[in-house]
C-alpha cells in the first residue's frame, strides 16, 4: 500500500498525534498518555513548563521529553480535568469538530475567479473571504462561558481549513498528509489571523489594550477578560492569560507592534501567514509536506516581488528592508 492509499480508519491519540490505543477517560488516546493523565489526576503533581519547542510541541517531541505541563494542557482541550477533585468532565465532543474540518479538507470547491490569480493572489483572496463576515465594530465584553470560548475556535478551525484549500501544493497532498497539516497549524493560524484582524480593527488601541477578536462580533481586552469555568471546576472563573499562559502577551509584541508600524497590506499578512503555516508544518511533517512547502513558498516569494514592483516606491519604501522586517515576524513567532 502506498502513502497515497491511507485513510482516516487508523484512530490517533487526540493529545500527542501517535497511534491511538483505545478510548481511555472517553477520549481516544495513546497508552503513555493514559497511563501519564491517570498519574497526574490522583497523585495531583503540580507541572512546570519547560518553555522550549523541542519539548512543548507534543506532536513532535519523544514521549519521555515531552513537556508534561503542555502534555496535560493538551489533554485539557478535549477532557477538562477538575485540578481539586481529579474528575474528567467531557463536556466537548471534538470527533464532529474534525469531522467537519476533515469535510472541507477532502473538498472544497473553489469559485473561478481564482483559476487566473497567481498563488499569493488566490490566498489573499482566501483570507478577505473567510474575513468577509467580520464585524468591522464588534462587541467588547468582559467574560465569556468555556463553551463559548471553544466554540469561537470551532469556527476558526473551519476557516482555517478553508483557507488552506486555497494552495494548490495542498490540494495536491494526500488526504491524510492535508489533515497532519491542519492539526499541526490550525491553532497557530488562529492566533496569527485574528491578531492581525484585530490591529487592522482597533488599530493602536489594540496594542495599548491588548485588545482579541475573539469571534466575528466579539472582541474583549486579554488583562480584563474573565472564562466562566464552573462548569469545568469548582473555581468561577479564570482568565485568558491563567488559562493560555504568558505567551498570549508575547504576540502583541512579536505581531501586533511591527503590524502597525510596518502598516501591513492584507498581501503581506498572507504572505506572513503561509511563511509561518508552511514552514512550521515543514518543519515538523517533513517530507512530502517539506517538499510542497518549499515549492508553495517561492513561489510566493516571487509574487510578492512582483507586487512591490508594482508599487510607487515612494508609497511602499525600501521593500528589501520591508520583507527582512517582515520575516523578522516570521521568526519571532515561529
């Protein structure tokens, strides 16, 4: 059987992307993170990030060097751990959440429009379209339940997806090796987009308040912005940054900021993003997905050279400078 040839019939642990050994705790999950979530539930082990993408990058890292903090906040996605009591609630049922992303990743129809457009074109016109319902003056609100919150992400997920049906390297890739993709980038896809949306709708206030979209009509400020988590624990509430750690802060700086001093065109933002989604799934996947990457990625490249050629050099500057600050992004974020 060829590469080509599989399909989705093998079951992954939905924690660290290895080969699933049955449903444990109502999730399906590899026996080493079955056996690491049962230990860490009743013996109650207070965990410490290692901080470094060797060992918190849980689809990639070896099991016995895995960051057991990010392990167990992996975990928390699917199966929301009581920290007092060690009761797994589930509360989320993901399998229709990937089922409806898996949907778009088999098929996708794309309109004709597209079929003259050079690739850097056809994924700016893929990101102003999954945009295209944004309200431009969305709701500020200071708390939002758990269910709330994860639903926002499910509708991220599809755009996402929808977004990446846009690469014709993609396309090209078997089935099995498009949804690899997705579950490696999606969340850092997420974090990239509605970032850069919210700069483009807030503009400095953004960066001064730390202001997140967080669905297309709402939006709240990360250092006031409260999670109802009863349903999870017996805490009320948390916040986003006790909930996702320090590193949510960190992207106003690496992102946010040269954002709006660069005042990114919505051409150089996809261009940021297919860098960081190709180049982080490369990395990672290698192979056939490298390969198709480090296609995808010159030929953007040259689009974009192609785009600041088209440009008043007075409007657009030094675009040499311009592209190392933007790949400056690239790398801070990655």
């Amino acid at each position: 059987m060829t590469i080509s040839q599989l399909d989705y019939s093998n079951p992954l642990c939905l924690v660290c992307g290895n080969d699933g050994n049955g449903v444990h705790f109502g999730v399906q999950t590899c026996r080493a993170c079955a056996m690491f979530f049962r230990r860490s539930t009743t013996q109650k082990i207070a965990f410490h990030c290692k901080k470094h993408p060797k060992f918190c990058d849980i689809h990639v890292a070896e099991h016995r060097l895995m960051c057991k903090y990010c392990r167990l906040k992996n975990r928390v996605i699917y199966d929301v751990i009581d920290p007092d009591t060690g009761v797994v609630s589930r509360l989320i049922d993901v399998a229709p959440i990937i089922e409806r992303s898996r949907l778009i990743l088999e098929n996708h129809p794309l309109p004709e429009a597209v079929s003259t457009m050079n690739p850097l074109e056809r994924m700016t016109f893929a990101l102003e379209k999954i945009r295209s319902d944004q309200n431009l003056n969305p709701e500020i609100i200071k708390s939002s339940s758990f269910r709330d919150y994860f639903y926002f992400w499910e509708q991220n997920m599809r755009k996402c997806a929808e977004w990446l049906m846009y690469a014709e390297e993609f396309r090209n890739l078997p089935k099995h090796e498009r949804l690899e993709i997705f579950k490696l980038v999606w969340a850092l896809f997420r974090r990239v987009e509605r970032k850069t949306m919210s700069a483009k709708i807030f503009g400095q206030k953004c960066l001064d308040e730390k202001i997140l979209l967080l669905s297309n009509d709402k939006a709240g400020r990360v250092n006031d912005f409260s999670m109802d988590v009863s349903e999870l624990w017996n805490s009320k509430h948390t916040t986003i940054t006790n909930m996702f750690g320090e590193e949510i802060n960190q992207y106003y700086q690496d992102l946010v900021k040269p954002y709006l001093k660069l005042d990114l065109s919505e051409i150089e933002v996809t261009f940021i993003l297919c860098q960081l989604v190709w180049n982080y799934a490369g990395r990672r996947l290698q192979g056939q997905t490298q390969a198709a990457g480090e296609v995808f990625l010159e030929k953007i490249s040259n689009n974009l050279n192609d785009y600041y050629r088209s440009i008043d050099r007075d409007i657009i500057g030094n675009y040499a400078g311009r592209l190392t600050r933007m790949m400056s992004i690239v790398n801070n974020v990655l």
